[in-house]
C-alpha cells in the first residue's frame, strides 16, 4: 500500500491517484492530511503538497488538483528521461513535474472542455489537443509515468510489493453496413442497380443481382467468420450494431427487416453487443433512447455499451446522456483520422465529470487502432498497417495496459477497396495470441 499525505483531500485528488496507483499499477493507496498518521507509516508513503515535510518522497503539488471548474491553463512541454510533460515541480520534488496534476489534465480531457474549433462534424479534432501538438499522441504516457514513477518509489521503498495486471486485448468490430447488396429493400436495391450502370461497375452489377437471387453470399455477411476467430484465438471480442434511423450519415439495414434484426440477435449469443448510437443522438436524447430501448427489446438484455457513430464525442453532455440512461461503457474515446491514445491512458477509467466535480459510473474503454484512419487516412499497404498495429501493440503490451482495435465488418470481406485485407484481422488475433502464449510459458 502507498500512504500519501496532502494538505487536502479534493475529489480530483482521489480519482487521479487511484487511476494510477489502483488501475494501473494494481496497488492500493490511502490518503490522510494528518501528519502524525504519515510519520508513524512505515511503508511506502509520499508527500503531495506544496512543501515537503522533511526529507520524505515528495512530489510538489500543482494547483490544478485543488481547483473546481475549468480554467485556461498555460503549458509549456518538457521532457523527463525522453518521455514530453509538463506542470513542472521545481528542484525539492523527487521527481520534475506533477505526474499527477498532468495525468488528471490529459485523463479528464480537460482541455476538450475549453473553447475550441470543431470540425464539420461537431467534434474536437485531433489537431486541437495537447498531444498532437506535442508528437505524443501515440504514447499512452500515463501509463508510461506511472512505471517510471513506481521504478523511483521502488528504489527507496524496496518492499513495496506490486504484481501490475497483465496486459489485455479487446476487439471492437462496428457494423454501420450489414450487408452490401442483402435486406435493402426494392428501392434502395434498384437505385444501387442505376448506379451500377452509369458508373460502370459491371462486377458490382452482377454480384448484386447473385447476391439477391440468393445465389451468392453478401461480400459483407463476415459475422460467421468473425465468431470463428473469437473462438479460435479465444478473444474478447464486441460489436456495435447502427440500428437509427435512414439519413446522410446513417445508412445501415432498417430494422423493419427480419433478417438484419435475427443477425444481431443470433450475435448477441456469441458475442457482447452494443450500441452504435447513430450520427444524431449526439444532440437528441429522445433519439438516443430510443435506440437504446430498441436494442433492448432485440437482444433482450439492457444496453450498457455504446459508441458513437462518426465519434460524435461532445463532452461534458455525451457522457452525461449516457449516465442518464444507466449505460455503464463507452468506446468512443478515440479520434476518427489519427492513431494513438485520445485521453494519453490504455488503461480503462471512469469518467470524470468536471461541471459536477465527481467521478461518474461510466468506464470509458480507448482505443488505438482505427482500420478506417490506417487505411483511408493514412493510405497505407496492409503490411504497412500491421506494422503501425505491431509497433502501438507493443507499447501497451510494455505497460500492461489494455490494447483496444476497432475494425469494421467490411475489412473481413476482401472485398472491393478492402480486397487484399482480408486476413490483415487474423494477422492482428496472432500477434495477440502469441504474446499471450509466451507470457503463459513464462509464468510457469
């Protein structure tokens, strides 16, 4: 156990540290403003204030944990042992900077509550934040501070006694298209037929007309397959089905159609199901509950995990539609053109929502590798793809964290702009499978 003593026990405080004492670190920490408890501890203990004791392990305080509401911030980036931070500490402090004050900064994003520019589609762009800005966007330096933080803790406390948890894998699949040709009904298949003709696209022409004569399978239908590798490499596996309404942005199978609502039913049997809250929800809580329930009534057990359709991520106000409706995980926590960790962790956290200065139910899950920002974004091979997934992978895997991926249904489907890619997935389950096989071998 770490015993810290501080001049004031806030909120803030407490999240931030049992982040990452507790979730990252798998060590338990305590809190006292008494000095007499702190000089009587004869364990691992450290002073979090803005003067140190005595010659004590002391980390010198920066105002940020001991504020309410949201300030404008001036950060200035530095870099301890090759790794960037900032809220520097001053000389008396065992180590330069406030690793927790900054840890709460990038965790909370705070920096999404402050005014800034959104992109067409509402959103924060990756551009605006702290860590594009500062090339440490694919870091999950949280993670990485806190491992050299308990690095120095362990020099002067030798017995502190930590077994961190093993690093995890969790895959995301989000289906915004179930099928590509099946269940459109008559007149979206004949305006898919017109625009076969005037575009030329003979080969699309014909598979569609195989496809609805029941001739052919949907290049899209992949979902047997992707069971199969759940089950093969014994994977966490998730997906996210759209079920809103037809708009611009949102163009999946209606509900109205048998066969799309028996898929994602028969889905829910062999892996966990969540909703794809559609392009709107984002403004529209009436929406929003509506596909919750809708969801609900298909796999016939409440809704408690979501993503956001085009990453349409507003905080405060997304999260706390959320905690309105009792949904208990986000996976939207990442952006839509850029790799890396959006809230610089790849450990899950809770939510902690500033307006009300309280860490909320909802566990937020980030991920790192988007196959839409990889392929469309950055336009790379597939080989060059697994080596950007190879070199994030083993970063998270050096901390122990929680590696999280998020494909699309499509990328199974060798098929179209994705032919080529079709065991670019598999590649991904075996690179997991034997990082796990020799951690196995190795614990024997």
């Amino acid at each position: 156990m770490v015993l810290v003593y501080t001049h004031k026990i806030t909120p803030r405080l407490r999240y931030i540290f049992k982040h990452m004492f507790v979730r990252i670190l798998n060590i338990p920490v305590s809190f006292t403003t008494k000095v007499e408890e702190f000089v009587a501890h004869n364990g691992c203990k450290l002073t979090y204030s803005k003067v140190p004791l005595g010659g004590e392990f002391f980390i010198r305080s920066h105002d940020l944990l001991f504020e309410q509401g949201i300030n404008d911030i001036e950060i200035s980036v530095h870099e301890w042992e090759e790794v960037p931070c900032f809220f520097t500490a001053g000389k008396k402090s065992s180590i330069p900077f406030d690793v927790f004050a900054t840890s709460f900064y990038l965790l909370t994003r705070y920096e999404e509550y402050l005014p800034h520019v959104q992109d067409v589609y509402e959103r924060f762009p990756a551009e605006e934040s702290l860590a594009f800005k500062n090339d440490f966007l694919d870091k999950p330096v949280i993670d990485i501070w806190a491992y050299k933080l308990l690095g120095i803790l362990k020099e002067v406390f030798p017995d502190l006694d930590c077994e961190p948890t093993p690093y995890n894998y969790l895959s995301l699949f989000t289906v915004n298209e179930a099928f590509l040709y099946g269940a459109k009904g008559v007149i979206r298949s004949l305006g898919g037929f017109l625009v076969d003709v005037f575009t030329l696209k003979l080969g699309a022409f014909w598979d569609r007309c195989m496809v609805l004569l029941k001739l052919q399978k949907d290049p899209y239908d992949v979902y047997d397959r992707m069971v199969s590798l759940q089950n093969n490499y014994k994977v966490s596996t998730m997906v996210f089905f759209l079920i809103g309404n037809f708009t611009t942005y949102d163009t999946n199978i209606s509900l109205t159609k048998n066969k799309f609502r028996l898929l994602i039913k028969s889905m829910s049997d062999y892996v966990k199901v969540g909703l794809n809250a559609s392009f709107f929800t984002m403004n529209n809580t009436e929406m929003l509950k509506k596909e919750l329930t809708k969801m609900e009534e298909i796999i016939h057990i409440p809704t408690v995990k979501t993503r956001q359709h085009y990453l349409r991520l507003n905080l405060p106000e997304t999260y706390q539609n959320l905690l309105d409706f009792e949904v208990e995980e986000d996976y939207s926590m990442g952006y839509p053109d850029q790799l890396g960790f959006r809230a610089s962790t790849c450990t899950p956290f809770y939510f902690y929502d500033l307006d009300f200065e309280i860490q909320t139910p909802l566990k937020v899950f980030s991920f790192a590798i988007s196959d839409l920002v990889l392929k469309e974004f950055l336009e790379l091979s597939e080989k060059q793809a697994f080596q950007k997934v190879k070199e994030s992978f083993e970063i998270v895997k050096k901390v122990n964290g929680t590696f999280v991926t998020l494909f699309h249904n499509k990328i199974l489907s060798n098929y179209g702009e994705w032919r080529g890619w079709k065991y670019f997935y598999e590649q991904v389950l075996q690179l997991t499978s034997v990082q796990k096989e020799s951690e196995n071998k190795g614990n024997k």
